[in-house]
C-alpha cells in the first residue's frame, strides 16, 4: 500500500509542475472600449500587470497611417486590463505590447504582440 502513495505522490506532483509551467504571463486581447465616457484603446493579460513599472515603455499605439499616438497607459480597477485614452472614434490603431513588461508576481512577457 505505501508503494501505491509514493507512485501516487509522483503523479501529482509531476502534473502539478508541467501545468504551472505551461501558464505564462501574455498579452491576451486589444481592442476599443469606452472607459469614464472616453473612447479607449484597452490591452487585457493573462495574469494581473505590475503596477509599479513604467507601463509607457512597454506600449506602442499607431494610427492607421503608422503615425505613433501620444499619451499614457492606465490600469483599470482590474489590474489585467490596462487603458490608453487619447484616440479618436471609428479610427483604426494597432497596439504594439513589448516584451519584457512584468506581471504582478514578477514573470515577464517574453514576445512582442501587435494587435490591430
């Protein structure tokens, strides 16, 4: 019987470890929303964002015309989804999430992602 707890034991363990392996910190989805009444650009992660980094270096937001966007990134009260407000209706962006932007517990994204 003990033989049974200790194969038993290594089982878990093992699917324990390759599942928190396989989740990593990504960019899931942009798109535009309305946030407080402003049009929105709005980026949701996987996993909560450190709210300390400087989230500017992390983003890029280009108008249809590859002219780059002036502004700021905000979190929400959801600290997965973060904010760009300075954009216009009815017009096309893309988001640029660079790698390197640091999730809540430290992991950090470790590919590019463009959404448009």
């Amino acid at each position: 019987m003990k033989k049974n707890f200790v194969f038993l034991g290594i089982i878990l363990f093992a699917s324990i470890t390759t599942a928190s392996a396989d989740d990593k910190f990504e960019a899931l989805f942009a798109g535009q929303q309305t946030v407080d009444g402003n049009n929105a650009l709005a980026v949701t992660f996987s996993e909560p964002v450190d709210t300390r980094q400087n989230l500017d270096t992390y983003f890029s937001v280009l108008s249809s015309d590859e002219t780059p966007q002036q502004g700021s990134w905000i979190v929400s009260k959801e600290p997965q989804i973060i904010y760009f407000t300075n954009i216009e209706p009815a017009n096309q962006y893309t988001v640029i999430v660079l790698k390197g932007l640091k999730d809540a517990s430290g992991s950090r994204l470790e590919t590019e992602k463009n959404f448009q």
